[in-house]
C-alpha cells in the first residue's frame, strides 16, 4: 500500500507547480512575455517527466520488494529505503520546476 500513497503525491506534486505557475502567470499579465511563457513550459515539462520516472520506479521497485518480502520479512525497511529515494526525484523535479518559475519572472 506504500507505493499506493507514495503515487498520490506525485498528483499532489503536479498540483502545486501548476498553482505556481497560474499565479506568476497572472500576476505578470501584460509583461507576460514569451520568455516567461517557455520558462513556465520547461518548469511544466522538468517536473512531469520527473514525477513520471520517479513513477516507473516506484512501480518497479514496489513489485520487487513486495516479492522480496514475502521470502525475507528483514528486507522491509531497505525496500522503504529504495522507495524513498525514488520519491526523492520526485521532489527534485518539483524543485527545479519551482526555479525555472521564478526564473522566468519579470522583476521590476
């Protein structure tokens, strides 16, 4: 069921950059230029193909180390492990979509 969970939060990951970028979007209206328009594209693009490889890994893994343990109950937390750091490129990913956001800001 972990890797069940861990799914949603990529969702929720996607969520919050696409807020992110409504918002600067707005707030920028007739300076809005294609520049901010292709930062908000990559930032867009970053963090769904990494939310997407963190997902074929977590999928990976999570029927791996379900058919581990069954035969070793001990390989549970290392498989806990393995799944925590794949969510980890997932928040890389919606980390550098953040950047390229407010890269792609016009400042005053």
């Amino acid at each position: 069921i972990i890797p069940v969970a861990m799914a949603g939060v990529r969702g929720i990951y996607g969520l919050v950059l696409s807020i992110i970028i409504i918002a600067s979007a707005l707030s920028a209206r007739d300076a809005y230029s294609e520049f901010s328009g292709l930062a908000h594209l990559c930032a867009g693009i970053c963090c769904g193909m990494a939310q997407f490889t963190s997902g074929i890994t977590v999928g990976v893994v999570g029927e791996s180390s379900t058919q581990a343990i069954v035969k070793r109950s001990r390989l549970f937390a290392p498989s806990i492990l393995i799944l925590i750091f794949s969510e980890a490129l997932a928040l890389y990913g919606l980390i550098s979509g953040m950047i390229l956001v407010q890269s792609g800001q016009v400042r005053p």
